[in-house]
C-alpha cells in the first residue's frame, strides 16, 4: 500500500459517508468468519452502491496496492471472505447492492446484484409461482454473489446441479477496473472462452461479482419424503441406482446418516423422534418432487418405487412422511447433524467428495483408518451420497481438551483425511471452497499442471495481486 | 520455426513412421474445410497414438515454435481445424486415438479418447440402452474432441444442453508439454478455477483435448414428433411457451422454419411432400421423447398439449407423426434446409443467437432491412426457436453470378447482419465457433473486456503462441 490516509480519503469520495467507515462497531463484526476460526483486521469497510462504484473503487485500490477482501453474507465455510490480520486489507460488502434488477417469468429468469440474500430470491421467485432450485443452511444470510463466487452447492444439487449450473449471466468487475458485462442470457454463445465459468468458484481472486442473471424453475407441486433404514452403505448406493433408474428425474436429494449419527441428533434434539421404529446401520433420506404435470401420481410412483426395492431387499424399512410438518421434522434431523455434532463434543471437519462409486469404499477404509490410527476417536460420514459428497468429520475421545485436541491433533487428521481422499482420486473441497483454511492442503494435494495453470491465470488477470490476496492460491 | 528437418526427423523419431506424414496424397484431403471455404498447407499431418505421444509432439513444437492446428473430423463450420497457406504449421490429427476407454452403464459415464466419432459414441451408448443425447449433421465424421473445442450444438440442446452440459471429465495437452487431468468425474469439486470449463470451446487455442468422460442418459422408450403450420414467429414462440409450460422436461427439440423455406426444400427433396394440406407462414418442428416411466402416457399428454394450443388460438393446423419413419421425414426436411437452400442459389450464411424473447422482434427486423438495403435479395431465418439460435442466410438475387456476388456483397451483408444481432445483444456465433470465419467481426463487434481478458489468458497459457495460431484470437 502507498499512503493509506490518501487513499482513504480518495476513497470516501468515490463512495460518499454511507459507502465507507472505519468505525470498530460497524467494521467487527464482519472480520471474523461464520464459523469462528478467522479472526482479521480491515483498512475499513466499503460498501458500494453500484457495479461504477465498485468498479472506480478496485482502480483506486489498484493505484494504491490495497488489497480488497470481497465480502457478501459472511456465511462462507472457509475463511475465504475475512480479512488477514495485516489491517492492510479493504473489506468490500456488496451487502448494499441487493436489487432484485429484474425477474422475467416467461424466461424464467431472475437478474439480481451480488448483494441479494438467497432467502430474499427464494420469495421473489415463490410470488411468481416459480422457485430458486439451490438452498442451504445459511441461506438468510448467504448472498447471490457469494454463492457464486464459492461455486455453493447444498442439498438439491443431485437434481439441479451447483451454483455453475444456474447462473445464466454474469456481471463482475474485473481487476483492472474494467466491468465484464456478460448478463444478458444466451442459450447458445460460442465466441471464444467462456469467461464467466472462470469467475464463478474462483472466491473472488479473480474479479468481483456485482450480478447474475440466474435459472429458475417452475414451483414443485408435489413432494414426497422418504426415510428408509439400511443394513450398510453399499445397500444404500444400491437404493440410489434404483430410485434413479425408476423416477431419475423426480429425484431431488438423497442424503444418508449412519445409525449413530441419528442417536447424536436425537439427543441433540429432544423433541424430535426417530422416524422408524426399529435400529439400522444407515439411514438414507431422499425427497422426490414433481411439477404440476405429474404431481397426481407422484405418491403412486413412489410407493411403488419402494415396494420394488423392498422386494429386491435394498431396503430394511421405510416410511413416506405423511403431511409438510412430518416431511419437516425429517429434514430438521439431516440439518441438525452439524450443530448436534458440534454440541456432542470437538471434532475436525472434511468436506470432500469422490466418484459416487467409491463413496462406500472410501467411507469405509477412511473410518477404520482414522479410529486405528487415533484410538478413542469416532469417525462420522454423511452427507450427500447422490453428489459423491461426504462430510467426514472425526470426534475427539471423551473427555478430551477440545482446544488442545485441535492443536495437537486437528491438522494430523485432517492431513491423513486429505490423503485418503487423494488415493480415491476425489477433491478435498467438494462443495465449501478453499479460501484460508484449506490453502495449504490445496498446493499440498492438488495436481501440479492444475495448480501451475491457475497461478498463470491469476498473475495474467491480477497482476498487482489486489483480489483477495491469501485465498485460494 | 527454427530447421524444418530436425524438427521432422524429430517428430518421426516421437510418433513413428505411421504417426508422421509428409505425403501429400494423405495430406490434402485435410488441407481443405468441410464447407470449402478455407485451404491451407502444412509441414506434416501428425497422428500420434497417445497423450504421451502428443505431450512430447507439443513440447517439440515449443522448442521449435512450430504452430499445431488440432484436427478432429473435419467438418468445423469455420474453418477452425485448417491450417494456414504458409506451410509452416504442423497438422495435428487426432483420430488415431480412437479408443472408448469405459463405459460406467450405472454412473451413465463413457470415458473417450478425442478421436472416437459421434456416431460411434451413439452406437456404444445404445448397446447398453443409453444414449449420448447430443447429435447434428456431421456426427458420421465429427469427432469428440472437436465437439468439445466447439462446444458443439445440434438440435437437443433445449434438453440437454450443448456439448459443455456433458462434459464431466477432461484431459488436455497443455502448450507447455503438460498433461491436465481431470478425467475421473466428481460431481461437485471446488478446488478452484474450473480449468475445464476454459477449454471447452477455445477451439483449441489453448490446448489439445486428448480425452473426455461425457455424460450418458437413459434411453429414449418413446418419442412424439409433430408438425405445426403457424401465423407468425411470435405465434412459434407462445407454442414454445405453451409446450415448455405443459411438458417442459420432455421437450427434446423446438425448431422452426418459415414457409417459403418449406417449399425450397419440397422442391429439392422430389420425393419428399409438406405434412400439411395447407399454407402456412411459420412452420414448427416439435420432438417430445420420454423414458420408460413415463411413455406409456405420452401420446396423451401429447395430444391434450396440442388441443389446449388449438383452442388457445396459438395453432393454425398441426399433425402428429404416425410412425417412426415419418418422424423421420419431418427431421429429413428439417435437416435437409441447408443443402436445398445452398442448391437454390448463392447465399451467406449466419449462424446467431439472441435472448429467447427477442427471436420474433430480430427475425423481423433483420429480414426487413437485408432485403429492404439489398433489393432482390431474399433472407431466410430458420433453426433452434428454443435456443435462441437463428440460422439466418441471405440469398442472391435470382440470376446472379455466384462467386461475383459473394465477392461483391457476401462480407457487407454480413456486417450488416451481425450489427443487427450486436444491437439485439445477441451473439454472431452461437453454435459454429468463430475459427477463422468470424474472427475479424468478433474482434469488430465482441465486447473489448472480453477480448482483453481473453487474450491475457491466451498470452499466459501459450507464449510461444503454438497454439491454433490465427484462429479465435
């Protein structure tokens, strides 16, 4: 940075008062991310109110060396939205830009700004009878901007795909200033690169996300919730092939627990019950929805989808919920996983993903490893068995120092984790992004010619090196 | 390029006697573009039988700053797989490696190299009763490689997508030698930029695709094509929107032609007849297909969608095909536009897209204006109404001289054309590329962020500049 003073001053002329502050109770509580492990300091916090203001304000950052940390709902997993701890850095909230700019339903289109909460388009597209196909638990919070630049998935992407798959168009201020304008939608465009899939997933190194022209799709008419006990995970891959091959594209999710995990909620939730009688290894929860079309025979198709899978002997039991409140209460156990998890006690976490054949024999190897090789230990896989995707997360022995625990053994485990996954040939980040936390085990891990690749795009586009510096790469 | 000769005796020493030729009886036919339009020389026609091979092929070339064109099928629409007149660059064919490595029938998966030829891809699929849901004129010849460096369209992309929807995997010979492999698909991976979605489509400027894991879907059990005589365009697209309304996820194809394209293709076409008795301005060429859950029902839901547009107005006349051969004689006429139109006379030909809503109001005003500037001349707009993507050839008034008309007329018009589509925000390449055809008007009209974002990528993957020289950038 040059003469941070003058820059500061350039600054808030470009933006005006609302637009940049440094008061400590106004910048804080966005310097620490939403899961508590990074804590940074920010020159100040800006906030522009338009693509030309965040457009002037990254040349001004770039005549001035400042260091920009784009930042939308502070919901991210991996540190990738917070400051270092240099107070160098400018805190960019795109917060402020929150239009819904358009939304055409014949095309079934929404056109928002960076700044939009997730929660807030999933309305706007509810009161057009149409729906926004991509949620997660942050979702009041989590920006259009954020979803994109962390590539966000969730738990409707078996069906819908990734954040990738549903932004049409794209608007992002680039670091030289210049504003890509790709927003308006075209089904088919081959002219040259396809510059926006390089900005989307790439945690805001590249350039900033002001918009997005994003997919809806027609509202669901009707939805059925399946909880379903398993003797093993094979069984429940086995259950996966067969609800695909018989209703593959009324599938919207399909997420298995094991049997322990279930028990860990149940005590977490008091309330709540376990939606079958009886104790199973597994658990699979899997949601079917239809549109208007075939809603009528939906139940129909399902019960008879279950019943063959009963016959082939996939399935231990199974019960469809039978009203939106029970369908509920079965979607609140899968949710709760995290937290209740979280309360039973210190645990490291992995968000990794490997080719949906492998999962179970990857769980399968990673938890025997890990309990051999840290007695004392529990090993919980679950997560999203459509998408390949499981959260593995590894539970102190009882009665551990949490805090020592994590110290001594947190990084140990997560290495040991991260190569197994490797030997699978799958991606230490399926679906939370790299940002700070996982950076090292990136450049540790990744392939070499991939690795090679970025690090020439980025010096190539960022020369400076002024978006998000530390992250990713 | 340094000495010719100790370059070839080099490359001869790499690929083999079998892997280099100089001879120009197996050379030419190469040299030339499937439409004629573009004829070059080449030092050598290379065919290496592996990605080693073409990883050292390309190193080589590096060292001796020798270009590489990258060949598939040869039957790119613009020119973009034909070297340039000056000899100097080295012919890169890839259909040597023609080996479908795998076929996963449960992960609907297929693992091939880039040489394997659509046609066979389809084959395969169907052998394991699935199918590769991307198809198009050339698919005897196209190659799997060139439909990824294109991006390749064709007339299911309303369903499925073009060719980047069914990339899952891909492995790539990067300008410096190295080998980028990410073959094994993951469905969700967030490990940074997505470098695959880079190559896709840069026509192979920035690398040469080796091999593909691609996306199967199930077999097709039952399909229903129809033929609808229309008003107007704007009258097309309310069907569209009733079609994509009623059965939005069985709606494999919407195509549409006016009717004086009808008659030039019945009167090319001596056996073929018009599916409707009468007259019509517009005519729609319509495919529903369903899987095994659900074909039973679809000539029902077919029939009750056609009698809601009928009643609505929406439809002027309309008729189902009765059998699977005269489905086929509906897409006979529709595939047989291009070479009845090139048999009535001169013509240039575009091949644009606009946002889906704009079709009707471009068509209108682009016909008006070619014929209003260029008396005599006669402007057809047909193609894919659910893309956005218009096939718009301007025809030579009757009786001119071809070649003298092209000369004289052919790049005005089509500077014409193309400032019709800049100002509809539109694309001047929507399915073809921009090869060597359209780079002058790409960098005439593209957005200049783009283009400098696309050229600092280029400079920092390929310095040399080895690369497709001359073509897209």
């Amino acid at each position: 940075m040059t003469d941070p003073d003058a820059f500061l001053s350039a600054a808030r002329a470009t933006l005006g008062e609302r637009g940049l502050t440094g008061d400590p109770d106004l910048v804080e509580p966005w310097l620490t991310d939403w899961r508590g492990r990074f804590t940074g300091r920010a020159l100040a916090l800006a906030s522009p109110a338009s693509t030309s203001e965040v457009a002037e304000l990254v040349r001004l950052c770039g005549a001035h060396r400042v260091g920009i940390v784009p930042q939308g709902g502070n919901s991210g997993m991996s540190g990738g939205a917070t400051p270092d701890p240099s107070g160098a850095q400018l805190l960019l909230s795109l917060r402020r830009m929150n239009a819904i700019r358009a939304i055409d339903s014949d095309a079934r289109q929404a056109t928002c700004e960076a700044g939009v909460i997730l929660e807030t388009l999933h309305h706007a597209a509810e009161d057009r009878d149409l729906r926004f196909p991509l949620s997660l638990g942050g979702k009041g919070s989590a920006t259009v901007g954020g979803l994109i630049s962390t590539n966000a998935g969730g738990t409707q992407v078996l069906r819908h795909g990734s954040m990738r798959a549903l932004v049409l168009g794209l608007e992002a201020v680039m670091p030289d200033g210049s504003i890509f304008d790709q927003l308006t939608p075209l089904k088919k465009d081959n002219r040259g690169f396809d510059l926006k899939q390089l900005l989307i997933g790439s945690e805001g190194t590249l350039g900033i996300v002001t918009a997005a022209t994003l997919k809806l799709e027609p509202a669901v008419a009707a939805r059925t919730v399946i909880w379903a006990g398993l003797d093993s995970l094979p069984a429940a891959r086995e259950l996966l092939l067969h609800c695909q091959a018989a209703e593959g594209e009324a599938l919207e999710g399909f997420e298995v627990l094991p049997g322990h995990c279930l028990a860990t909620v149940l005590r977490y939730l008091p309330d709540a019950r376990s939606p079958l009688a009886g104790e199973h290894r597994w658990h699979a929860l899997i949601e079917l929805d239809a549109g208007s079309r075939d809603a009528d025979s939906l139940a129909d198709r399902v019960e008879a989808m279950l019943a063959a899978a009963f016959e082939r002997g996939v399935i231990a039991d199974a019960v469809i919920a039978q009203s939106e409140a029970q369908a509920e209460a079965f979607w609140r156990i899968r949710e709760s996983i995290a937290p209740a998890e979280r309360a039973a006690g210190p645990a490291v976490q992995h968000d990794v993903s490997v080719p949906l054949a492998s999962v179970p024999g990857f769980v399968e190897e990673a938890v025997a490893q890990v309990e051999g090789r840290w007695p004392g230990s529990r090993a919980v896989a679950f997560g999203h068995l459509g998408d390949g995707n499981v959260h593995f997360h590894v539970i102190a022995p009882p009665g551990s120092d949490g805090p020592r625990w994590q110290e001594s053994d947190g990084k140990p485990i997560s290495r040991f984790v991260h190569d197994i996954v490797a030997r699978w040939r799958g991606s230490i980040s399926a679906e939370h992004g790299i940002g700070q936390l996982k950076r090292d085990e990136l450049h540790r891990l990744g392939d070499p010619v991939a690795l090679a690749l970025m690090a020439k795009i980025k010096a190539a586009l960022d020369p400076v090196g002024i978006m998000n510096p530390g992250k990713l790469l």
